[in-house]
C-alpha cells in the first residue's frame, strides 16, 4: 500500500469527519442513550477505517462474493447470539420493518459491501474509505424523505461539509 495521501487529502478527510459530528449532533443533545450510540459510531467508523487500510496492505486480492458472503455469515452468528442474550425476539411485522430489513440485508450488506470492496481493490484505500463518511448524511436524508424526520440546519451544514471533505479526499491531484 504505497499511496500517497496529499494534505489536500488529510484536509477532505478532517472535513468530512467535522462534517459527519455536524449531522448527528442533534442526537447527541437528545435525551436518550444517545451517546452510547454515537460512540458506537466513531468505533464502527474507525473499525471500517483500520479494517480496510489493513486489508490493502496485508491481504491480497480475494473473490469479493466470497468475502462479502463470509463476512455476513459471521455477522449474523454474533448478531444473533447478541439478540437472543438481549432482546425479546418479538417481531412486529409492519411494512416498514420488512422494507428496512430487506433494504439492510440486500441493499446495504450485499451490493453496497461487495461495491465498497471492489473499489479497495482498484484504488487508494484512504480516499475510498472517506466515502464512509457520506453514510450518516444519506441516512439523515433518507429518515427524511421515508419518515418524515426533521432536519436542523445544522445537520443540512453538515452534510455540505462531509460532502466537500470527501471531494478534497478523493482527488488525485
């Protein structure tokens, strides 16, 4: 892994991250466990992150199919273990949870996934994972347009600087 990251990289890269703390800080504020969330977050973030930086330097190339599908196998043994220790097990079948966990299993774990790594290996690790940072928006967008969700002006400056930080982060030149 012998890519040079430029300091107009470094600079997309702060931004994005300011621009991502921007969007779910409203969650932060809120009166829940929101916190605990957030955190999870930044360990997801960074775990993705560190995760793919070691897959390009360590790792040679793999059947993406097979790597996805591997992937999903072992999450879903933890995640299950997890639901049986913690949850109910109660499933309210509306058609919003059968879209979201449709959406969740298809959209996101396999086409999404299988793009994401497909991308790691034909390009420079650092600027395909600040593509990371686009999530929190686009969720924010997507609650939105879905559920009706409100979006504080500060959330929207957010998404503008999480989208110009991944710009600065992935150009070449």
């Amino acid at each position: 892994m012998k890519e040079k990251v430029t300091p107009r990289n470094w600079v997309g890269l702060v931004l994005g991250f300011i621009g991502l703390g921007l969007v779910v800080w409203d969650r932060v504020l809120a009166p829940t466990d929101a916190l605990w969330g957030l955190a999870m977050l930044l360990m997801g973030l960074a775990g993705i992150t560190l995760g793919t930086l070691y897959q390009k330097k360590y790792c040679g190339p793999f059947d993406v199919r097979a790597g996805v599908a591997l992937q999903n196998v072992m999450s879903c043994i933890v995640m299950l273990v997890l639901a049986v220790i913690f949850e109910s097990m109660i499933i309210d079948w509306t058609g919003e949870f059968v879209f979201a966990v449709l959406w969740s299993a298809i959209g996101l774990s396999v086409f999404a996934i299988c793009l994401y790594y497909w991308l790691v290996q034909r390009g420079a690790a650092a600027r395909i994972t600040s593509l990371i940072y686009l999530s929190p928006p686009t969720t924010a967008v997507m609650g939105w347009a879905m559920f009706g969700e409100i979006l504080s002006w500060q959330a929207i400056a957010g998404m503008a600087v999480a989208m110009t930080g991944v710009a600065l982060a992935v150009r070449n030149r």
